[in-house]
C-alpha cells in the first residue's frame, strides 16, 4: 500500500514537472504598448524576435523601446515598405533622416527624428528560417542606446 502511494506520488510530480516544462517552453514574448505614431504597413504581423522592450519616463518621455514585426509568409519589398514609410511617418511628425537600402538582400534601415526621438527602422530577411518560406523581419527601435 505504501509502495502505491509512493508511485501515484511520483507518477502526479512527473506528470506535473512536464506540464510546467511544457508551458515554459511555450511562452512567448509578453508584447506590451507599441508607439501609436509608429504605423506600419497592412499585413505585418506583431514577432517576438528581438523580444519586445519599451521603458519610457514617469513623465511619458521616450527612453527606448525596440520591437518586431513579421511579414507572414514571403519577403517585403525593400522599396515598397521603405516607400510607404517615407510617406506615412511624416503625416504622425516624423522627419526622415537617411536611409540604406538593397533590395537584392532583402535589408532596409531608415532614421527619422521628431523633437528629441530618433526612429530607425530595420528590416532584413529572417535568417533562421529552414525548409520554409521565408519572411521578412521588421524591427521598430526607438532611441537606439549605441547610437
């Protein structure tokens, strides 16, 4: 009887550990407010590479904040996606600094500056993809902390 009641013990710990091994394994990125006067275009999907990180003052000043987004299931257009940036950013106040763009790789970067924010939008295409269709990754990073 002891005997039973050690297993069922054991049996329950183990069946325990892998549910809570299962859930942690599992957890995704936990995103929290993005900046509303960031758009991006239809289609791109919230991606929880790089994590999502936003620290802003008790005042509401922007300190930094870094997250991404997915195109699904094809590479963006590097010109398309710059293009609609360069005229969307500016109707929420953005003033468009520079930009590096090749179309061949699939890689975009443009800066932007409002007051004392600077916006650089990052955009590559997701290296860790295998044997599936490829996607593009857009990171949104505000007051890059190495700049």
């Amino acid at each position: 009887m002891k005997r039973t009641g050690i297993i069922t013990l054991s049996a329950t710990l183990l069946v325990l550990l892998l549910v809570a091994g299962c859930k942690s394994a599992a957890a995704k990125t936990e995103w929290g407010k993005t900046y509303d006067d960031v758009p991006v275009p239809a289609g791109w999907e919230k991606y929880d590479t790089p994590p999502f990180k936003r620290t802003d003052s008790e005042s509401g000043k922007r300190i930094y904040g870094r997250y991404a987004y997915s195109s699904g299931k094809q590479t963006a257009s590097v010109d398309d996606t710059a293009a609609w940036f360069k005229a969307e950013l500016p109707n929420q106040g953005w003033d468009f600094q520079t930009e590096e763009l090749d179309a061949k790789a699939g890689k975009m970067e443009l800066r932007f500056k409002k007051k004392s924010d600077i916006l650089v939008l990052r955009m590559a295409p997701d290296e860790k993809v295998q044997s599936s269709n490829a996607f593009s990754v857009l990171v949104v990073e505000m007051n890059p902390q190495y700049d």
